[in-house]
C-alpha cells in the first residue's frame, strides 16, 4: 500500500515569500533572494523560531484560525536570521507533516522536491537536515498545481481510493 502525502502550507509560503519579495526589491526570484540572505545566518538563526500559520495552517493541523509569529526575536537578530528562521520555519512544517504520517506507522522515506524552493539551495538542504530525509528533485519543478493535476488524473483500479 501507497500512502501519499501533500503538505498544506503553501499558501503561507507564497504569502511570505513571493509577494513581499516581489513588492519589495521588484523581482520575481523571491526564493533565491530568500536563501541568499538566509545563508548569512547559522543555522537555528540564533534561536529564533517562526511558526508559520499567518493565514491559518492546513495540513496537518487544520485550523484556520491558528497565527503565526516569530518567538525568540530579540536586538541581536538581523534580517538573515528572519530569513533563515523562515526557511527552518518551512522545513519544520513539513517535519510535522512527516511525522504525522509516521506516527500513523507510515514514515516517509524520502521527500519530492518540487516548486520555488527548489531554486533555493539553503531551503533544500534544511528541509533534508529537520526532517532527516534525503529529497529528489523532480524534472518538472512546478508546484502545487502542477500536483492538483497530478494527483486528479492518477489512475485507480476498480473499487480502490486515493489514499492521501
């Protein structure tokens, strides 16, 4: 049996990194921007954590109403340490969506690598580092909806589901 998965925060994604990056500095390489500066700061970004959920949290939590924040921000931190808490802060929800599936006793052996974050050397390698899982990088790099497609079209035999 097949179990597949779909991580749910790519909205708060796409809202933290692509528009803002996108109105600020006028480009659309807002990932690559992202890991440039995230990369000035040590890992763990001097113990400063980001959750996520400025738009609710989907998977695997499901609440719309849960917030984000940054916890630990302090006069020390400079502006790569809130990059990088952002990449960590991505890379730990998809460590909660894999751990949920192995607590289901279905751990995931690897991870697909697909969307703007794989233009993004330093958001690749902490999502490998948090989640302790290599990844693979496919051919076709698009998104989320280049999986909605994906996952509409895949075929079933008679009588069996989709496991998500």
């Amino acid at each position: 049996m097949r179990l597949y998965g779909r991580a749910g925060h790519q909205r708060n994604t796409h809202a933290l990194v692509s528009q803002p990056v996108r109105q600020r500095f006028g480009s659309r390489r807002g990932f690559s921007l992202i890991g440039a500066r995230g990369a000035k700061s040590a890992p763990d970004a001097k113990v400063l954590l980001l959750l996520l959920y400025f738009f609710g949290e989907g998977t695997p939590i499901y609440d719309a109403n849960a917030k984000g924040s940054f916890f630990g921000l302090n006069l020390t931190h400079k502006r790569g340490d809130m990059y990088r808490a952002l990449i960590e802060g991505i890379a730990y929800e998809t460590r909660h969506v894999t751990d949920t599936f192995s607590e289901i006793s279905h751990p995931p052996h690897w991870l697909l690598a697909v969307g703007g974050g794989t233009k993004n050397a330093v958001w690749l390698q902490a999502t490998s580092d948090i989640c302790g899982l290599r990844q693979e990088m496919r051919k076709n790099t698009a998104g989320a909806s280049y999986g909605d497609a994906f996952w509409r079209h895949w075929p079933l035999a008679p009588g069996e589901a989709h496991q998500y």
